[in-house]
C-alpha cells in the first residue's frame, strides 16, 4: 500500500473519515493503474476535447464507463471511456449518478441525449417583448447565496464531491 501523501489531496479528503477498508481499497487502485494511463488519457483529450453531455470544454476529465475496478483489462481500452466535465457536474452526475462510489451504466446514452438537448434547447425569451417584461418583472429567485433552505449552500462552487482521478 502506497503512502497516503502518493494520493492526491482531493481523494485524500474524500477517504478521511472513511473506513480504514476503504483507504486501502482506495490506495491499492491507484497502485494498480497502468503507467500508459497518462498518455491514453491525454491522447483521448486531444480527440475529444468537449464534454459529452453538455459540449463544455472546461474541467474536462475522461470516466471509464465500466469501472476499472470492476473490470481491469479495460483500463486503457478507449471504447470504454468517455470525455464527462467537472465544471457542469456531468462527471458527477452523468457518469456516477451523483456519487462516486456509484457509476452509470448507461452514460453513453445519457449523455448524448442530454447533449442533443442541450444544443437544441428552447430560449425562454425568445422575443424582445419578452425580454422587456422579464426586466420589468421583480426578481423570482433570491441572489445567490441568499436562500435559507437547509442543506442548500448556494455560495460553494463547484461539484459536490472529487473525482478528478474516477
Ligand atoms: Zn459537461
Ligand atoms: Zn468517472
């Protein structure tokens, strides 16, 4: 088992606090990565250089579609893999289904058609009439930051969790 300070801080503040099993696991899978990851991950950017399910371009990070825990001999196989952003949440949510200690099974398909919706969203102020009532209209959402929901902090950005490496 490597030592903790060979994982990167963010899995590092993902696992404290959790089982001591859990570190292990955690600290064996990235012992068990192949050294040609690097370059797969990279060359893979370089021919998908957009999020699958949003076309965003930023915090862009490639998800294996199976698991590589769940399935080793497809650590490098490129039909298993999938470019999903950390920026929009879609590597959290698309690829892991809010958790990543969880995956999708079908990211492919629901990424592509969360990306065909969005190129094809709808405007909401499709006219200049519209847009002059909206301004004339108060405000429905508090600003952000505001709300008083619990549990809800508007004021974090970013994604509810890590997984830069997953
Ligand atoms: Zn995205
Ligand atoms: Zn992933």
């Amino acid at each position: 088992m490597p030592k903790l300070s060979a994982i990167p801080d963010h899995l590092t503040a993902w696992v404290l606090g959790s089982p001591a099993s859990l570190l292990g696991q955690v600290a064996a899978w990235c012992q068990g990565r192949s050294s040609q990851w690097p370059c797969v991950r990279a060359l893979f950017l370089q021919f998908n250089p957009t999020c699958a399910a949003c076309g965003g371009k930023k915090g862009l990070q490639v998800h294996h579609m199976v698991p590589v825990h769940l399935s080793p001999s497809r650590e490098l196989d490129t039909k298993n893999l999938i470019v999903l952003c950390e920026d929009n949440c879609c590597h959290l949510m698309v690829g892991h289904l809010g958790s990543f200690l969880s995956f999708n099974p079908d990211v492919e398909q629901d990424a592509g058609r969360q990306l065909t919706k969005i190129k094809n969203r709808p405007r909401i102020h499709a006219t200049a009439a519209a847009d002059t009532l909206r301004l004339n209209l108060p405000p429905l959402l508090p600003p952000i930051g505001a709300s008083d929901e619990p549990g809800v902090d508007l004021t974090r950005p970013g994604c509810p969790g890590e997984g830069a490496l997953w």
